[in-house]
C-alpha cells in the first residue's frame, strides 16, 4: 500500500485525483490510501503554487525516501525535485505506483 498525502486540494479533489491514480495504475482499491502525518507518507502531491512548492520542497529535504510530485492546473504531475524536468508520463507514474521505480520505490 502506498500512502500519500495531497496538499492544496480539497477533500473532493484528493479523492479524484487518487482514483485517477488508482485508475492509471491499474492498482486495486485500498492500494494507495489518504495519508495525514506526512512523516507516514511515502508520496507527496502539491497543487502547483509557489508557496506551496516551497514548502513541500522543505518537506522532502528532511524526507529523502519520500517523492514529491506538483500537479499542474491541468492535472499533469511533474517531479518536484525539478522544476525544469518534464512532466511525468503515464508509464513514469504506472512505475513508481506499482513499486518498479528502482530502488526509492514506494512498495512495502
């Protein structure tokens, strides 16, 4: 199970954007699960504001197992390591989902 934690979105937009998830993936329900004590999460997904970019930013630098990833307003993700990467494709986030992202994978 891969917890994550969804900072700048309401209740409705987490749950929506979690299915997605689960949808791209083709992961069963349950497998990523709402997190709240960020120092549990495995992934961390921002709205795409300065602000909030910053902070998460901060957040990781103390979490180096965690990923950090912005979703853009048209919910595209990109690595929030990089602002200048492009944005993830479905195969990049299908891997890191299903655990097959090399060794910082989010599997347990």
């Amino acid at each position: 199970m891969t917890r994550v934690l969804v900072v700048g979105a309401d209740m409705e937009g987490e749950r929506v954007l979690l299915e997605r998830l689960h949808r791209m993936a083709g992961l069963p329900m349950g497998s990523l699960q709402a997190c709240r004590d960020l120092d549990e999460c495995q992934l961390l997904i921002v709205r795409d504001s300065p602000g909030l970019r910053n902070a998460a930013m901060r957040m990781q630098q103390t979490r180096p197992a965690m990923r950090l990833w912005v979703e853009s307003q048209d919910g595209s993700l990109r690595d929030g390591s990089d602002e200048s990467l492009p944005r993830l494709d479905a195969t990049e986030i299908v891997s890191v989902l299903q655990g097959r992202a090399g060794a910082a994978t989010l599997a347990q």
